[in-house]
C-alpha cells in the first residue's frame, strides 16, 4: 500500500481481508457479480449465488423475511435484473441523469416486488419491510451499479461532507461526483484488486468498500 492515496489505502485494507483466506464472505460478492456479468446464466443459479450473497452480507439473520424463504424467492427479481444488464457497463464518468433515474426505478421495481408477492413469513399473514440496504445489496450484487447503502456506508459519505437525507437520485449524484472527483485514486485502487483477485470491481463497488470502510472505522475507533 505504500505510496497509496487515502482512498486506495482504504479499499485494499477492505480488500485485504481476503487476503490468504480463499473463502471469507466478502468472496460471496465476487461470486455473485461474477456470475451475473457473464453472457448467459441460468436463473435458478444465479437465484442461489444471490441468496448466498445476502446471507453473507447479513440479509438473512435476525427478523429478516428472507431467513424465512428458499433461495428461489429471488426468481423474479433475478430475472428482471438480467434485463438490465447493460447498467453493469457504466463508467460513471459519463452517465447520464436517465441512467440515474433507471437505477432508481429498479431499486423501487425491487422493493415493490418482494413486498406485493410475500405475504406469509414463517407461517403467519404479514406485509414484508423491504430496505434500502437490502434493495441496494441485491442490485450491487447483480449489476455493481450502486452503492449498499448501509449503517457504514452512509456515516461514511457523511464524514465527507456528503449529503443524505434518504435515498435519493440526487444524493446518489453527489457520490457519483465523489467517484468522478477522485476517479483517478479509484482507478489505482482498481488495478490493485484486479491484480489481487482477478475479478474487475465496477466503480460503484470500489466507491462501497472506500466508504464503508471509513464508517466502520468510525464505528471501531
């Protein structure tokens, strides 16, 4: 890491733990978004390198709907976020406020979905709670277009200065400009992980790891 700026620095001690452990959780990501970027898949695999995924990201413990549900549950959504595939080529140097505004409609598509199609969870009538951390985990993991917008990663945009007042096409733009800003930094980060795990982390996954990473360890001091 040496000679690293802060932003690399802060992705590749993300990324660093997966250094000499070929299967810690953050794998499951790189399993995922490798599945999903190739040219065919078969959807009931790629149903169960989601739910694995979430379950390793923490979307299946506690109270969660989805503890309650095969990995199949996921059939639709899946299937309707291949649709979208060409969301997983963005650059973000050059995207465009109607490629913004698709995102947005999907990560609302998402959430609609589980919540208009689950009506029981473990045996009982129930209206499931569908967030925004769950809905953007689950298109990160198929497209790599957004953020997770979790706990961390949003004390972390906001120890930048970065507005948030909920999820938002204009708060998502400003981490955008974040990225467009420092895109040189990221892209250094980029080459590294490449390097490290041979799989290409899109720019809004680096943009993940270097924000969460800070909210952790605001978390952690």
């Amino acid at each position: 890491m040496k000679n690293m700026d802060d932003i690399s620095t802060k992705i590749l001690r993300f990324h660093s733990q997966l250094d000499g452990n070929d299967n810690h959780r953050y794998k499951s990501w790189e399993h995922c978004y490798s599945y999903f970027i190739q040219d065919k898949t078969v959807i009931d695999t790629a149903c169960l390198q989601m739910a694995f995924y979430l379950a390793s990201w923490g979307m299946y413990r506690g109270s969660s709907f989805l503890l309650w549900k095969d990995y199949l549950i996921h059939k639709e959504v899946v299937a309707h976020l291949i649709q979208h595939k060409h969301l997983q080529k963005l650059n973000f140097i050059d995207t465009t406020e109607k490629e913004i505004k698709e995102i947005f409609e999907l990560i609302s598509w998402v959430k609609n979905w589980y919540q208009n199609n689950i009506d029981f969870v473990n045996g009982e009538k129930k209206k499931v709670n569908v967030t925004d951390t769950l809905a953007t985990k689950i298109i990160l993991g198929a497209l790599g277009c957004i953020p997770a917008y979790d706990r961390y990663f949003i004390d972390g945009i906001r120890s930048k200065g970065l507005s948030y007042s909920g999820l938002k096409p204009k708060n998502f733009s400003s981490v955008v400009n974040f990225y467009k800003e420092n895109r040189n930094s990221f892209l250094c980060a980029h080459s590294e992980v490449l390097k490290r795990s041979s799989v290409s982390y899109p720019p809004m996954k680096l943009v993940d790891m270097y924000f969460w990473e800070i909210g952790y360890e605001l978390d952690n001091k």
